[in-house]
C-alpha cells in the first residue's frame, strides 16, 4: 500500500490564520470555531510568521494568568515553526513531530504557498506506527554509535 502525503491526509484544506497583532482572545475563538488545535500567524504579505497551539495558550496565557483579551498572539506564539512539503510522507511528518514534541506542522508548498496544517491527529495508526519504528531504530543507531 502507498503511503500517504501530509497533504492528502489533511482533512481541512484551507488555511486558518490570524494577523500578528490578533489577541489571544480572537485566536481561541478563531481556533473553536474551526474546531482545530492551531491558528496560523501570517502578515499582510502572506508571509508565515508563526503558528499558536492549544499548547501555547495553555504554557504560554494561562500558566502565566496572561489576559487573553489583551495580549497579542505575536508575543505567545512560536516564532519561525518547522514547516514540511505537502509531498512529504506522513510517517516522515509524525517522526518529526515525535522527536520534537510538535503536534501541528504548517505545509508550505515550494513556491512558499501556505497549505494549511498537518496534525498529528490527520495520522493513520499505521502510519505513527511507522513513524514510532523509525524512532526507535534511530534511537537504537544513535545509542550504537554514541
């Protein structure tokens, strides 16, 4: 069976954002209401500056009794996050997410075109099992090596 890319197994296709100087307010709104776990932080040229999980409002707003309605998703979000190519498998995709904690990975095509998000949850079982796999024999090399 052929593995599927980030971007086919991306449910939603269109791209959920807010400008940088949006309140985190907005940006839980935005996120309930397209029932997604990111919102995507891109300036009026189109350019991807950042992106804000469920994660970040909770560690970043809450944990730090932020008001929501007065602090801007540009001072609580992760700057310049990891993007991936919508052609990259998504066994490649999760691993990435597993080695480095991630749960959202913005797509952006070659011509720097922005996607949408592939979510760990837009993974097959089989495929974050492969992914998990991947893991554990890179772990095994490392640990042979060093």
């Amino acid at each position: 069976m052929v593995e599927r890319t980030v971007f086919q197994s991306m449910p939603l296709r269109h791209v959920v954002w807010l400008s940088p100087h949006a309140s985190v307010w907005e940006a839980a709104c935005v996120m309930t209401k397209a029932n997604c776990g990111s919102v995507l932080i891109i300036d009026n040229a189109g350019t991807l500056l950042g992106i804000l999980t469920e994660r970040d409002l909770m560690t970043r707003v809450l944990a730090k009794a932020l008001d929501p309605q007065t602090t801007c998703v540009s001072d609580v979000m992760t700057h310049d996050p990891q993007c991936v190519g919508p052609d990259m498998k998504v066994s490649e995709a999760v691993l990435i997410m597993i080695e480095r904690g991630f749960r959202h990975l913005p797509v952006v095509s070659p011509a720097s075109k922005i996607l949408g998000v592939f979510s760990v949850r837009d993974a097959l079982p089989r495929e974050v099992s492969n992914a998990i796999s991947l893991a554990e024999f890179n772990d095994q090399v490392n640990d042979a090596l060093g």
